[in-house]
C-alpha cells in the first residue's frame, strides 16, 4: 500500500513557475512509474511520466513543464514554467505498475478501469493561474 500526496499549487499569477510535488509514503519507483495528469474539466488529461530509466512527456506538454525525483525523498516533482491562464487545473500524480511504460500515460481516461490502470493517485492539488 502506497500513499501519494501532491502539494505545491496554489493562485499565481501568469507567467509565474510553481513546483509541484508528489511525495510517496515509501520508495516505489523501483516498481512503477510516476505520472502527472491534470484536470480542468471533465477528462484527466497526462502531462509526464518518470521511471527509474525513463522520463517522457506529451508532446503536447513538452516546453514549459520538467519532471525531475529525489529518490531520497521519495517524491517527484513537477516544474511548472510560465504559467497561463489555461494551466489552471487540479494537478494529480499517479503509480503506474511496472512492466508499463510511461508512453501508456497517452491513453484517454475516460472509465473507471482507465484510472485503474494506475495503482495509485494521488487527492490532487489545485493550480489556479489569474492576474
């Protein structure tokens, strides 16, 4: 049993950079993955991905966001650079079971089984970006 709890969000303003972090109540990434998806509707939609021996992003992501991990405290970050408007979201992380790879974090969410296929996630912790 793991425990995942972000933290880091808050009300910035644009063009401001916050770090989201995703602590793990016990080392994991010897077993899974690490995801962050966001939320702003009704879709959770993936943003990174980190592993042990990979680190991905959509492509869609790519640019403004950076995911990095401190094995030490068990926890993986988020960067977010250059905030927008549109960036407000409720930000999640997630454990994806090993032997999946991070390119599954592509796959829609959308069913209960979809969200299953992580083992893990993490309450979310809110982003609002508003001048």
């Amino acid at each position: 049993q793991v425990q995942l709890v972000e933290s880091g969000g808050g009300l910035v303003q644009p063009g401001d950079s916050l770090t989201l972090s995703c602590a793990a109540s016990r080392s994991i990434l010897g077993g899974y993955s690490i995801a962050w998806f966001r939320q702003a509707g009704k879709e959770r939609e993936p943003i990174s991905c980190i592993s042990s021996t990979e680190t991905y992003y959509v492509e869609s992501m790519k640019g403004r966001f950076a995911i990095s991990v401190d094995n030490a405290k068990n926890t993986v970050y988020l960067r977010l650079n250059s905030l927008r408007p549109e960036d407000t979201a409720v930000y999640y992380c997630a454990a994806l079971p090993n032997p999946l790879k991070c390119l599954v974090i592509r796959s829609r969410l959308r069913t209960q089984s979809d969200y299953a296929v992580y083992d893990y996630w993490g309450q979310g912790t809110q982003v609002t970006v508003s001048s």
